[in-house]
C-alpha cells in the first residue's frame, strides 16, 4: 500500500527538502505540492490525501485554518511543520499529534513518518479527527490575545505594545508594524498574527491590512463597494468589499 502523501508549505526549500526526503520512502507517494492554506484546501478535497505534511505558519490560512476548514470525514494523518511556535508544539505533544520543529533532521522526520504511516495502517481515522479537533479546541481556548510583540532589529530587541500599533501591512512573510512615525518588521504572517489578536481592536480590513479600530476616523464610500478608511492621523487605507461586513457588524452598522 503506498500513503499518498500532500506537502503544504510556503517556502520552496522547505517543500523541496520534505519531497526529497520522502522520494527516499518506498511506501510514500507524493500527490502533490501546495503553497498555502487555500491551495491545500482544494488538493486535499480533490486528491485525498492520506498524509499531509502541514506548515503552521502561512500566508492569508494557517496550518490551524486548513485543518478547521476541512469537513471531519476529509481530514487526513497530519504531521505539523513549525519554525518557532512553541505553544503549538505543547498543543501537539498534549493531543499526541506528530510535528517536525524546523530545522529537523533526517532521524526526527523518520520518526515521525513511521508513527504517522503506522496510525494510517491501523485505519484509526476516528482517532485522528479526535486528536486534532482536540488541538483546535485548545488552540482556540488557552489562545489570549497578545499584549506585546517582541521585535528583533538591527542588532536590538523591541517590545511593541499591541495598543499602540496603528495598522499592520503583510509583506510577504513578515509584517510591518507601524507605530507611530515608526515602522517595524516582524516575522510573521498575517493569518497568524490576527488569530493573537484581540478580535475587538485589530480588524482585517483587506487581505494585506490590519487596523487598529481605536484608530479609524472615518470611513469614504468609494465605487464598486470599497470604501476607504482614514485613521486619525490621516493615513489612508483601501477596505476591500470582501471584508466590509466584518467592519460594518464592529461598527454597529446594517
């Protein structure tokens, strides 16, 4: 029996170095290749997959995102890949669930691969969805929005106080905090940053901006929909339509 197997990950040597590995593995069969939560999404509906190799940290849906998407009778064996979520890894290792903590060598991937085909043998689907919507619980329950963000740069450390952030912008696979007259890069996507927020002070407004509502002014229709908002300090940012009903419901508006 070969475990058909999805790589999800949004950097390309991580992808490339997980396919190698498991090129190696005779009873692995590899599906296919994704590069962010929505593209799993669609590969996992369509292809199947018995195993997924799940990047936590992704742009616009996380690793998280995908799996609570995903109807209990279409989740896959899942092995977590992270770079430096240490509360996930502890959310893991709680619900049993398998992870590879990057940079992970050859014997830790083995590991967790025998552990994943050994449970996908067993036909132990139950107790996959069991353990991960577990996870999801957790995540979701011990999760308090953050009050500060630890900023590395030029050689310092920076504690940014989430309240007096104005607005985020992605910028790949960093964010850029603007606080102020002042900017900071921080490494994170934007899907991961807003699920530490508090959901009743930062709101996404388009799939690159997070506003801090303290900080909105006003608010100008503009055509198609869009409207554009205006914090108090004058900067101008496009609300997409898409996310219009998230501002009107926290505005109180019909």
């Amino acid at each position: 029996m070969k475990i058909r197997t999805l790589i999800v990950d949004d950097e390309p040597l991580a992808r490339e170095r997980l396919a190698t590995l498991l090129q190696e593995e005779a009873d692995i069969e590899i599906v296919g290749q994704c590069a962010d939560g929505q593209e799993a999404l669609a590969a996992i509906r369509s292809a199947a997959p018995d195993l997924v190799f799940l990047d936590v940290q992704m742009p616009e849906l996380d690793g998280f995102g995908v799996v609570a998407a995903l109807p209990r009778v279409q989740v896959p064996a899942v092995i977590f890949v992270t770079a430096y979520d240490q509360f996930a890894v502890r959310a893991f290792e709680v619900n049993a669930l398998d992870y590879l903590l990057k940079p992970f060598d050859r014997e830790r991937f083995q590991t967790a691969l025998r552990r994943a085909v050994d449970q996908i043998l067993r036909h132990e689907p139950a107790e996959i969805n069991r353990r991960l919507t577990q996870l999801l619980a957790e995540l979701k329950r011990d999760t308090k929005p953050l009050e500060r963000l630890v900023v590395k740069t030029e050689g310092r450390v920076l504690l940014v106080k989430t309240d007096e952030i104005d607005w985020i912008e992605a910028a790949d696979n960093y964010v850029s905090l603007h606080v102020g007259n002042e900017s900071h890069l921080h490494r994170e996507t934007m899907a991961a940053l807003e699920r530490k927020l508090a959901p009743n002070q930062f709101l996404r407004i388009s799939r690159s901006t997070i506003v801090n509502v303290e900080r909105i002014k006003e608010l100008q229709p503009m055509f198609h929909g869009d409207y554009v908002v205006i914090l108090r300090d004058g900067t101008r940012l496009s609300l997409s339509r898409n996310f219009r009903d998230r501002v009107q419901h926290l505005l109180g508006k019909e």
